[in-house]
C-alpha cells in the first residue's frame, strides 16, 4: 500500500508542494516523501488506539476520507502540519496550508479506490495489512463487520456480517472483501 499512497500523495502534492511558493524546489522530493511516511505513521498510530478501528472504519463511509472535519484527517492533518514545520522549516501556516491541501485529496482517493470494485490498484487488505502490519488487524477487522454492509459484504441481506457472510463472499468473489475473507480463511 505504502507505493499507492505515494504515488497518491506525488500526483496530489503538485498543487500543494511543487507548485508552493512557500516549499523551496530542492526540498519537494523530501516533503512529499515525509508526507507518504507520516500520513501511513499516523494512520498505523490511529489503528492501534483504542476505538481507533471505529475511526477508520468510518473513513470508508459516503466521503468522510475527503472531509478536513473528519477526526481521522484532522489527526493526520495536524500532524503532518506540525511535523514539515519542524522538520523542514516551514512557517505553521505554510504547513497547515500544505497538509490541509494533500491530506483530505490522498485519503479520500486511497479510500475511494479500495472501496471501488473496479479498482484493482488498492485494495482494502492492502490498507489492513499496512495499518496492522500484517498482523491480521483484530479491532480493524471488528470495524470492517461492524461497516461490513457499505462493502457489499452483507451477502444474505439480513442487515448483519456473520460467518455465513463471510463464507459466501469467499466462495462467490476472489477478489474485494470475498477475497480478503479468503485470505484470512485461508482460501485463495
């Protein structure tokens, strides 16, 4: 996931780090790269406290990886923000602008890509793995049967993600969510 999210964050970051003014041209390649790295630490930092599962999980509901109020792109804006002005010199309102301009582009095309069927490039486990690093992502995995109906995952249509769900998707889909199931299942 790490190589989408930079090139999410490379083909995002013209309007808000090469085309800035306020980022100095021999240092684009350097925030754009701390940016890819710091947006998957905090993300990582999210998904390992408590309700954090819950936080991601709602990335993936409507637009709210795209909403600079959501509390997961504020936390990753923020700290983004805090960490070019350190780590680079940039004035806090320079950093603020370069953060608050990427992050919301990066994160609502990362999610809107997993969540697009169509999109073989980024795919939900990829996304899993990152944030768990590849320890199966226990409280992620609860959000995503919590969230399991916005991925089609609901296969009986009783309004709830259980076992039969789970192996449905598995033996109807190999890829998207009936593939990760399949995965965790141990099916391929």
């Amino acid at each position: 996931m790490f190589e989408q999210l930079t090139d999410l964050v490379k083909q995002f970051g013209a309007d808000a780090v090469v085309n800035n003014p306020a980022v100095p041209n021999e240092q684009n390649d350097a925030v754009l790269e701390h940016a890819s790295g710091n947006i998957l630490d905090t993300l990582k930092n999210i998904a390992s406290q408590e309700g954090g599962a819950d936080l991601i999980g709602s990335l993936f509901q409507g637009n709210n990886a795209e909403d600079g109020s959501n509390p997961v792109v504020q936390q990753i804006t923020n700290q983004l923000s805090g960490s070019l002005g350190e780590k680079f010199g940039l004035s806090a309102d320079d950093a603020s602008g370069v953060a608050g301009s990427l992050i919301p582009k990066v994160l609502g095309s990362l999610i809107g890509g997993a969540k697009d069927p169509n999109n073989s490039s980024i795919q939900i486990t990829d996304i899993i793995g990152a944030l768990t690093n590849g320890n199966g992502g226990g409280g992620i995995m609860d959000a995503i049967s919590k969230y399991g109906g916005m991925f089609g995952l609901d296969q009986d249509g009783d309004g709830q993600v259980g076992m039969s769900d789970a192996v449905s998707a598995v033996t109807k889909n190999s890829g998207g969510l009936g593939g990760l199931l399949g995965k965790l299942f141990g099916k391929k």
